[in-house]
C-alpha cells in the first residue's frame, strides 16, 4: 500500500492527475524569481500582485469580506451573482433572476419574467394583475379591474359588475 501512495504522490508530482503544485510560499504570496512577494491587499492567495489575479477572497486585513469573481476579490457582487459566504466567491443567481440573496431564492427576475415563490416564470400575469416594475412579481389591480396599466391603481377596464 506504502508503494501504491507513493506512485500516487508521483503522479501529482509530475502533473499527471490534475493536481496543484505545492507553493513553497505562505498563504497570501505567490513565487516570483524564486521569492515569495505579497499578493495584491484584496487577495487571500493570487497567482500574481496584481488586482486581477487572485485565486481566493475571504475576510480582508481591513475586515471586510471580498467575493472572487473574474480574479478579483470584491466587496459586492454584480446583478445575476450572490455572494456565497462559505468559499468567498461571487456565484450565478437561479435562471433569469437578476437579484438573489442565495442561489434558491430570487429576489427580483430579469425583464420579461414574473416573480413567483422566489423563482422567475415567463411573464403573463393573470387577468386583474400587472407586473411590479421592480421586482417583476405579478401584483393584483384595484379591486374591480379587469385590467389596469403599470400602475396598478389606474384602471383600463373594468370587472362585470363594475364601472369605470
């Protein structure tokens, strides 16, 4: 067995199995002419010095929490992307969601589709409702509307029963 782990420490070595190389570096530097240098402040550890080239975020020397995303560390994460505490990354939202708080539960869908339950449908709100400009949830019409334009106070036609 004592050989068999030995081949497999091998293989890594040489790059057969996909494996990382060590850096004889501590964490937060990066080899350069065989010294080890800082990465840029943002990074927790980079392939480089530059903003652009980190290669993990988490809690900066400042204290504020950084998501990777694109090699950088950044301290809020762009529409359609949430940002996950556990790896310190920025991470795509749930389909045509372009605001999320985690990657189950839309807050606001991108334009076209409708909010329902924390997930975004095709947009086509019911009889009597009208689409949330803000958050594309369908709303309902003042009570008696049949329909209504984007404000849902304002009344296009009327319920049977009802006038306008």
């Amino acid at each position: 067995m004592r050989s068999f782990a030995a081949f497999l420490t091998f293989l890594c070595f040489v790059g057969f199995t996909g494996c990382k190389p060590s850096s004889p570096c501590p964490s937060g530097q990066f080899l350069l002419k065989n010294q080890c240098v800082l990465c840029h402040p943002t990074c927790s550890e980079c392939d480089g010095h530059e903003l652009f080239e980190c290669t993990t975020c988490g809690v900066d020397e400042d204290g504020q929490e950084r998501f990777l995303h694109q090699g950088r560390c950044r301290t809020h994460c762009a529409r359609g992307l949430y940002p996950d505490r556990g790896h310190y990354a920025c991470l795509p939202c749930i389909a045509n969601c372009e605001l999320c708080t985690d990657g189950n539960i839309c807050a606001k869908c991108q334009e076209h589709y409708k909010l329902q339950n924390g997930v975004c449908q095709t947009a086509s709100c019911d009889i009597g409702q009208v689409q949330d400009p803000d958050t594309g949830e369908c709303i309902d019409c003042e009570m008696g509307c049949k329909t209504c334009s984007a404000d849902p106070d304002i009344c296009n036609s009327c319920a049977e029963g009802y006038l306008l």
